[in-house]
C-alpha cells in the first residue's frame, strides 16, 4: 500500500530534504518542462482560451454559488438513473461508506482508478484494514503502490522515477501480488508498459468491484465523467459488477453542454494534448451494458468550509489539471513529497490549509511555499488567483497565532532561508518561471517578490514597503531574521 | 440530523450573505468553420498514431478486411451492417461473432478484433465518441479485444468539441454512456515518454467514410 502523508514535516523541512536529492530534482525538472512546453503548443492553436478559461472560471462560480441547489438537483437525477447515492461528511465517513458497500459485495479486492479524492481521504489504507485488496491501475498509481511510495505529482505520480527505479520495483514487487513481470524485463518504457498491462488485465477480468472517483458530475442528467490516458479507467468503469464514485461536492456541473468548455480546457492544461485519449461518460445503470449496481458517494471534507471563505472559495473551482505545479519554481525545486499531501504545488498550497484548517506545521508553512512569481495564476484554466490566495493564507495564519510571537512570521524567515540563501538557486528558479512564458519583465513581478514578510504586510495594509531588490532585502535582513 | 441535511445546511451557511452568481452568458454549441473538415480530422487523428484510411461507402467491406489481415477472432455489435465485414468472413480461418450481450470478459479477452461505428467525429482534436448504439455495442466490446477498427462517416464530423454535444444529448438523455477515444490508450508515466497501447485496443483504425474518396489502390 503507499504511505499517508499524517505527520509529514512542515514544508521547509521537508523541502530541504528533497533538495538534497538530485536525482530527483533532474526527473522533476526534464518531466515539468517537458509538460509545459506541450501544454503551451496546444494552449497556443486556440484563439479563444481566455474566453475559455473565463467560461470554465463563470461555470465554476455559478455552481459553488448555488451548490446546495445543484447538488439536490444531482442527486435526483442520480437516482432516477438508478444509482445510489451517499453523503460522507468527512474522510472517516466516506471510507465507512465504502468498505461496508464492498463487504455488502463478498469480494475481498477493488480495482481502482486514479482518483485524487479517494487518495485525499485514504482509502486505500481503511481498505487495507477492513482486509480488502485496492489495486490501483494507473501506470504511475501501480508504481507508486508496488514501490510503497508517495505520489508526488498530481498528473504523474510517479514523476520522481526513473526507469531503472522502476524496473526494479516491478521486479522485486509484481510477483507478490499477481502476474510476475517476465524475466529478462528491461528498463524499456514499452516493456514496462506491456508488464504492467499483462499484471492488470488478470485483475480487471476477474473484479467484481470497482472505485473511481469523478471529473465531473452533471446535475442535469446524473452523469458522471471520467477523463483518462491509458484504458485502466475504461476497464474499472465497465467489467465489473459494481462500481462506488467518490466525488467531492464541488465537482459538479449544471448541464452537459458545460462539458464543451471543461472539455477543451482539461486535456489541454493536464497533459497538453488536444484531447486525452479515452474519456468515459456513464450515467446511473445503463441495461445491458457495464456495473449494474452502481454507487455515488458525495464528499464534503473540508470543502464546506472552504467555501465558507469569500476569497478561499475560488479554490474549489480548481480540475485538477496540474497545470500550475509544471510552472512552480518552488514545486520544480523541491517536488510534491514537501507538501504533505495528495495535492501538491501552489494547488495544494492553497487547498490543503483550507481543506485540512492551519493547525498543522505543514498546513501553516503551505501558504509559505511561494515566490508569489504568478506563473500558476497565469496558466491557471479556471483563472484561479492563486497568489492571492496564498497571501490572503498567509494572514489567516498569522491572525490566528496572534498573542505570542507571531509564528507566520517565523515561518516566513524559515521558509525564505532553503530557498533564497543561495541567490544562484533564486535565480535558477526565477529562470524557470521565466521559461513557462512569464515575461519577468512584467512591471509587477518583481514588486512582488520582495519576500513573504512584504506579502504579509501588503495583506494587512501596512505602507508598501521600499521598492528594494529581494537580494538587498535578504542581506539586509539575514543577519537578524527574527 | 442526517450527513446529507447537515452537509446541506453547512453549505447553505457558508454561503449567507455571498453573491450569487448566474450561469455565464455564453453561446453553447458554437461552430468551428474549417476549410476542410475531413482533412483536419485526418491529421489530428493521425497525430495520435492512429491508424486512419479514406474509404468510399462500398470500400468499406474491403477495407475492413485489409485492417484485420491478422486476425482471426472479430466481434461485432448486433447492429453493425452485417455487409460491412462480408469481405472479411469469406478469408479462411477468420471468425466473425455478433454480441449477443452474453460474452463474459472473460470470453471477450479471446477476440482479437472488433469493427465497431460511431456517433461523432470532432476535426480539431481528432476524437471519435461512440454513444453505444446497436452499431457501436456496449463498451466492453470496443475496450477488451486488441484491435478496434472503427467506421466514422463523414456526415458525422463536427468542427470542435462545443458542436459535439448536440448529437450526443439523445444518448445521455437515455441513460447511455459514451465513450471518447482519441488515438491508441496511451501513457507517459515512465518519464515522460509516450507508450501507445496500455489497457485499451493498442491499435485503433479508423475508416473515414465519404463519397469523393474512393478506397486507393491496394
Ligand atoms: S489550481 Fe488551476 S492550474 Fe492548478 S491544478 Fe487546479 S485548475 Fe489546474
């Protein structure tokens, strides 16, 4: 089973740890660039993508605005359809849910298709304990589960790999459970590849049970949908007898004509393709044709109290693209394991502190985990104004230590210290953001980077500080960071 | 309380006193003028290193046939014209088994190939989306066996993806999935480097139907 993030380090600890490690520094930094460069190209053929991007940020808005309303309207469609649907207040709920409709079943193993929501909540571990298999089909989730390991990457999970790792995991871990890899496996991604599909095809064929989560959920018509590469999730949506979808209340959409929008905005943000190849649509109980008992279990976790936030709230609107962790200086520089969490880069700088509350070291340090450069605001597909959001965080946890020294401050010295003591680093990185098509010469860029204490004290109105080159401010400062 | 009225009631609160925001003014279902329709999903098909081929309508039988000169077990949906693999169930050797709805997946595994139709083809991103009508079948015929050729007209082209939706609605309306494909399954999880074939059909061939295109010479 792969590891929890609970008790992960606060995310500067964790960073220069990973910082440590090149070997995943130059695999993360060959796939990001690789991704960007892609996503730009087909961003590119559209002339209409800020129209696009505002449409997928309007939709989006209007759901979060009236989501009582919207989910009512999608569960009743849900039901008409034939499925069965379920409210989970929080990750403990959720997995309950499931594991007692799978034990309803007898079978003692799930196949899973990748699902950000079921890894939020963990459930392949409450599985686990209930004495069920979770096998996850996604090349990169297979990975990451054989290899005992974190994901790392939303899109690609299995982004700090390389393949010689990989061979080895196959090797040392396929057998175990399942189809062994044939010998004389070689570090051949084709190869790879065909003993992954060999290793699966025996779960698919014989599962009787299957877990996804959802992109997007149509109140209209209770239809569900799944966006996808490889066919693992084709295969979980269709063999199997019973399928059970963990959708976060905010995946919601009013009409399928609103597919047109998020359709041309997800493939091309995600994995910079004109379109992904399989994209899967079901709709309750179809007779004759795949799972005829079918599940929906509508996941709040943190996500009410999120939109409790006028500012925070926008996050919500977020697919799950990945678009922004691909341009993060700091996400490139230190990978997805600092974050703690499923969801990694700025995207999950600002969902975990608000899905999760600031009282953990590593949410605290989150809002922290920023140059405040504004590349992912700029790729963002559903405009979401991430550095914003994180200095808007950034005053949330301040305001709530206040009374002792304020420690938000202390984290933003410590934050500062991995990533700008060394100015070569700084500037490697800010070269980095400066790639992904961020002209630095933009007027504001740098005004804005003069450190997270100039963030913090912008939030909370305090006269701007000097205009003042970060090198100057931090010399100025390093002497006496408190 | 119940989960679901607490949950309804959490939302409601946090959402006292926020702008309510309408559905955006936006025009669904725009079209995409392209100078050639055909041509452009061609080449974006073909970008996916997919197979495609242009076929007159009574090319199609041999078409079919030339695709599948490897194989020997095809399935097809009840509904596919049966003409359509007749070239095909005259080779030697070459079984040809209409669904019936009642192959396990197991007895789907053992089918090399299947022929299925389609509902709709998008130009711009090369995507063929089947609606599971009798012609197309249910979805694990067109996801378990190896290789998928697939019967697209040129009548069914769309521009871009906004023009897709409208012939799809009667499906969803009627409780059918769909299915969009866009080349071979494919991954890039092994650092970055594109494998096609993973789970689905590791070869997709598609048959562009039109009356200009006479099928070329073999
Ligand atoms: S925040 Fe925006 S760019 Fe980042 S993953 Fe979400 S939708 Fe994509």
């Amino acid at each position: 089973m792969s590891g929890t993030f609970i008790g992960m380090p606060k995310f500067q600890t964790a960073a220069k740890e990973a910082l440590g490690n090149s070997q995943q520094r130059r695999n993360l930094q060959h796939a990001t660039g690789t991704i960007r460069r892609k996503r730009a190209g087909v961003v590119d053929e559209l002339d209409n993508w800020d129209e696009l991007r505002q449409a997928g940020a309007a939709i989006k808005d209007n759901v979060l605005s009236h989501l009582d309303t919207y989910l009512v309207q999608l569960e009743e469609s849900l039901t008409q359809a034939g499925a069965t649907v379920h409210w989970a207040a929080d990750a403990e709920e959720a997995n309950r849910i499931v594991t007692s409709l799978v034990r309803a079943t007898g079978a003692e193993e799930v196949v899973k298709v990748k699902s950000m929501a079921t890894q939020e909540i963990g459930l392949n571990e409450a599985l686990e304990v209930a004495g069920i298999n979770a096998w996850e089909t996604d090349l990169a989730e297979l990975i990451v589960q054989l290899g005992h390991d974190k994901p790392s990457h939303i899109l690609v999970p299995a982004i700090h790999r390389n393949r010689a790792e990989i061979r080895e995991i196959f090797l040392r871990e396929m057998g175990q459970v399942g189809t062994p890899p044939p010998t004389g496996l070689t570090s051949n991604p084709r190869e790879l590849a065909e003993a992954a599909r060999v290793h699966l095809r025996e779960k698919f064929l014989r599962a009787k049970v299957a877990i996804s989560g959802a992109n997007f959920a149509i109140a209209e018509t209770g239809t569900l949908v799944v966006v996808e590469s490889e066919g693992n999730g084709r295969m979980c949506l269709t063999l199997p007898e019973t399928l059970i979808s963990v959708v976060g209340i905010e995946k919601v959409l009013p009409t399928l004509e609103d597919l047109e929008v998020f359709m041309q905005l997800l493939p091309r943000s995600s994995t910079g393709e004109r379109m992904n190849p399989y994209t899967s649509t079901w709709t309750g109980i179809t007779p004759g044709d795949g799972p005829q008992d079918v599940h929906v279990v509508l996941l709040d976790n943190g996500r009410t109290d999120a939109l409790a936030d006028q500012v925070g709230r926008q996050a919500l609107r977020c697919i799950r693209c990945s678009a922004c962790l691909n341009v993060c200086p700091v996400y490139q520089r230190v990978g997805g394991h600092a974050y703690g969490s499923v969801y990694p880069g700025p995207i999950g700088a600002i969902l975990n502190p608000q899905l999760r509350g600031t009282t953990s070291d590593v949410d605290q340090s989150l809002p922290y985990a920023s140059s405040l450069c504004g590349a992912c605001g700029d790729v963002c597909p559903v405009n979401i104004e991430i550095p914003e959001l994180l200095v808007h965080l950034r005053t949330r946890v301040v305001d709530e230590h206040r009374g002792g020294i304020p420690s938000g401050e202390q984290i933003a010295m410590k934050g500062a210290a991995w990533m700008f003591s060394d100015h070569r680093r700084w500037e490697k990185a800010q070269k980095g953001a400066e790639l992904s098509g961020r002209a630095l010469g933009k007027k504001d860029t740098i005004g804005r980077l003069p450190g997270p204490l100039s963030a913090w004290s912008d939030a909370r109105d305090a006269p701007t500080p000097p205009a003042e080159s970060f090198r100057s401010w931090w010399k100025r400062e390093k002497g006496d960071p408190r | 309380m119940s989960t679901r009225d607490d949950m309804l009631t959490r939302i409601a609160a946090a959402l006292e006193g926020a702008d309510r925001i309408p559905p955006p003014q936006r025009e669904y279902g725009a079209t995409t003028p392209l100078p050639d329709i055909a041509a452009t999903f061609v080449e974006r098909v073909e970008d996916y290193r997919a197979v495609v081929e242009r076929v007159a309508p009574d090319g199609i039988p041999a078409a079919v046939a030339a695709a599948l000169s490897l194989a020997t077990r095809v399935v097809i949906p009840p509904g596919l014209p049966r003409e359509w693999v007749a070239t095909l169930e005259s080779v030697d050797g070459v079984e040809v088994v209409a669904d019936q709805g009642d192959l396990s997946s197991d007895e789907l595994d053992r089918f090399d190939s299947v022929v299925t139709a389609a509902a709709v083809g998008i130009a711009v991103t090369g995507t063929i989306v089947l609606d599971h009508g009798p012609d197309q079948g249910r979805r694990a015929l067109s996801l378990v066996p190896d290789v998928h050729v697939c019967v697209v007209h040129e009548s069914q082209l769309v521009g871009d993806v906004p023009e897709s939706i409208a012939p799809l609605r009667d499906a969803v309306d009627a409780g059918r999935p769909l299915t969009w494909i866009s080349g071979p399954s494919a991954t890039s999880d092994i650092e970055l480097e594109r494998v096609e074939g993973v789970h689905g059909p590791r070869t997709l061939h598609v048959l562009l139907v039109g009356t200009d295109h006479p099928l070329p010479p073999a």
